[in-house]
C-alpha cells in the first residue's frame, strides 16, 4: 500500500453528509492518525458497543497498540475482531452570525480492519520504537530499553486499515444571505499546537540537561525558543 493510492469508496467508508468534505486518498487519511495522539477504537462489547481511547502508531497500512497481555482490548484485537478506529484533530471554533451555523474546523479519520498480534521480537522490538518514535524521536536510544520481564508482560497488536475515509472542515463561516448584515461579530478562532514549560522530574539530578532531541520537539511547537 502506498500513500498516493484511494481506499475504494463503498457504503462501509463513504461520507454521506457534507459528501465534500469526504476524502480517500491514503496521504490524508493516514496524515489524521499519525498527527493525532489518540485513537478510539470500537468494537462490539459482549454487553455493548464499546469505545476505548488508545495511544497509536501506523506502520504502514497497520494500526499499532500495545497494552498488557492481560488486557480484554489486546486480547479483543488479537483475535481477528472487525474494528473501527477513528481520530480527531480540532483546529478551531467557528463562529457564524447565526447560531445554526456554528461550526468547528477539524480533521477527522474513520478505519475499518482487522487486527493481528505481534509476536516475533524483531517486529515487537521494531514496533515498540516505532510507538517511541511518536511520543519522543530519539528518546529510544537514550532512556533504558524494555527488559525480558516487560516485554513478557507486553501484547503488541497491528490493525490491517482494510477501508478508510477522512472528512475535512476548513474555512470561514458561511451564513445566510439574511443575515451577513448582522452586526455580530463572526469568523475563526484558530487551537494553537504548543507545548508548556518542562517540568523536570523530582529527582533529576541538577547536572542533567534536556537532550537535542527534545530542545527539537519544542522548537517544533513553539517556534525558535529557548528551552529552560
């Protein structure tokens, strides 16, 4: 799979309402879950549908989690269940002159798939940088690696995307003809991606400073500051 191929449009991912706002080429769609933090992962519970909030990687065409081996998600998505992930990226608040036609600016992703577990250490070792990598690069070869006993503890399981869809929100309000004359202020205000000041941890000893890659991370952020 690469990322300037379309998932093919079916009743399972076509976006009906606001059809043009729906996107599927793959470089969108993938661009959702690799900015997001979060992805929520749904399936049907033995009692109810249910929602979990995961932390995620996409390697590939695959979704990757990790959890503990005695998790009833990790089992869930070991086990070849269908699954739906999604992610959302909120990029502002639009205010129209009517309150009809509020809006927000975001980017949104829904997939569909199956999952499989991870289980020779070369992919595990792999995959479990690859879920370093997003929350910090650079930090899996400074902090100390995951010894036999954790990995023992660890489950790692992939997620094939098999169908996907984006769906996109950009721009200004956009009111009724009536109402532009309105004298109520409206428009876009813009969410903001930074990052707060360090806050080191207790028993940091007062010798150690913070490596290039994170001075890197929050230059990223906030643009050329000086990292304390």
């Amino acid at each position: 799979m690469t990322e300037n191929e379309s998932f093919e449009q079916t009743p399972l991912n076509q976006v009906k309402r606001v059809a043009k706002r729906g996107h599927y080429d793959k470089e969108t769609v993938f661009a959702v879950f690799d900015q997001a933090w979060i992805c929520h992962v749904g399936f049907a519970g033995d009692e109810f549908p249910t929602i979990i909030p995961m932390f995620h990687v996409r390697v590939g065409d695959e979704i990757v989690f990790h959890g503990a081996t005695t998790s009833r998600l990790m089992k869930m998505l070991a086990s070849g269940q269908k699954v739906c992930l999604s992610a959302t990226l909120v990029d502002g608040l639009v205010l129209a002159k009517s309150l009809f036609h509020h809006s927000m600016n975001y980017r949104s992703a829904v997939a569909f798939g199956t999952g499989r577990l991870i289980e020779s250490q070369t992919e595990t070792l792999s995959a479990l940088k690859a879920l370093s990598d997003k929350v910090m690069e650079g930090r899996w070869n400074d902090a100390r690696q995951p010894n036999a006993k954790e990995l023992k503890a660890t489950s790692l399981v992939a997620v094939k995307i098999e169908s996907a869809s984006a769906k996109i929100r950009a721009g200004g309000p956009v009111d009724d003809k009536e109402d532009e004359s309105l004298p109520v202020w409206a428009g876009v205000v813009p969410f903001l991606d930074v990052v707060g000041p360090l806050e080191p941890a207790s028993d940091l000893a007062d010798h150690i400073e913070a490596p290039g890659y994170l001075t890197d991370f929050y230059n990223q952020h906030n643009g050329e500051t000086e990292l304390r």
